[in-house]
C-alpha cells in the first residue's frame, strides 16, 4: 500500500489507496463475542447462537454483520476519530456494542503498523492457503475431488513462488525508482 501511495504521490494525483481490514475485523468480532463476558446483544447462549446473529450461513453476514463491516469502513476511510452514531433499524444495545468495538478494533489496528515482509509472510502462508482451500470447496469441487485439489496445490505454489519473487507482478515489489521519484 505505501509503494502504491508513493506512486500516486509521485504522479502527482491527490487520491491515496486505503486498507478496510473488513475481514480481519469481522474474525475479531466473532472471537470476542465468543468469548465469556463476550458482547452486550451479540452474544448468546453458544457459540453457535452467537455466530448466527453475525452470519446467515458459513460466508454471508446478517445484517447485524453488515451494519459492523460499515462501521469498519467508515473509521478506515474517515480516520481514528471518526464517531458513527447511525444505527439503521439495529438493536440500539448490539449497535453500542458494535460502534465501541469497531473504535476499539481500528485503533488497535492503527497502532500496529506491519511491514512488507510480515504482509507478504502472512498472505502467503496464513490467508492465501485459506482463500483457496474456501474456492476450491465452494467453486473448484464441482470438477471433481482430485481435479480441485490440484487446481489449488497449483495455484498455492504458484502464488507462494511469485510472492518471493523480485517480480514486479509481486503485489509486494518495490524498485528503488519509485523510492526516488516519491522524494523529489
């Protein structure tokens, strides 16, 4: 992101690309409201009456969860002292706890800051293994078993190989030109 940012600087254009950490947000959310004590009008009874005021099935949020990824949005984009006091038909007790979750979330995620190096080692070896497994089971097994598990052993190779690589197709790849043409 910050090599994409010293681009648009350097080309002069005023639009900056920004991270919406929507995921990793909604995986704390489920994680805390798990937890005992968990989250005032989101947690249940179980763990699996709670996850299913955040999730309709294994992948699609309610509107609960819906309503919890805007909030993220809208601190990514407005910055850490955005306040959102919105709450479209959301339960005002589970919307409180949302909106101090989201400003908690975001300012922890703020303030740890990671460097190329643990982006690439962690989308490599933690998220892309998971991406693929879930669209080898959800699009790929329809061609078959083995044909699916081989279409994913290809392209986790495939992706693991072009993250180490120098490659500018590495979405980590930073030359040194744009480090000088950001500075002048």
């Amino acid at each position: 992101m910050a090599e994409a940012n010293a681009r648009l600087a350097a080309s002069r254009s005023a639009r900056r690309v920004r991270l919406i950490p929507a995921a990793e947000a909604v995986a704390a959310l489920a994680d805390r409201a798990g937890q005992p004590g968990g989250l005032a009008g989101i947690t249940g009874r179980s763990i699996g009456e709670t996850l299913r005021t955040l999730f309709i099935d294994d992948v699609h949020l309610t509107p609960l969860g819906t309503y919890y990824t805007a909030l993220i949005s809208h601190h990514a984009l407005n910055g850490p002292h955005a306040e959102a006091r919105w709450s479209p038909g959301i339960d005002p007790v589970a919307a409180r706890s949302l909106q101090q979750f989201a400003r908690e979330f975001m300012q922890n995620w703020r303030e740890r800051p990671l460097a190329r190096e643990v982006c690439r080692g962690y989308l490599a070896t933690s998220y892309l293994p998971q991406y693929l497994a879930y669209v080898r089971d959800t699009q790929w097994r329809q061609q078959g078993l083995v044909r699916a598990y081989l279409r994913w052993l290809r392209h986790l190779v495939r992706w693991r190989l072009l993250l180490r690589s120098g490659s500018p197709r590495n979405p980590f790849h930073h030359d040194d030109l744009v480090a000088r043409t950001s500075t002048t």
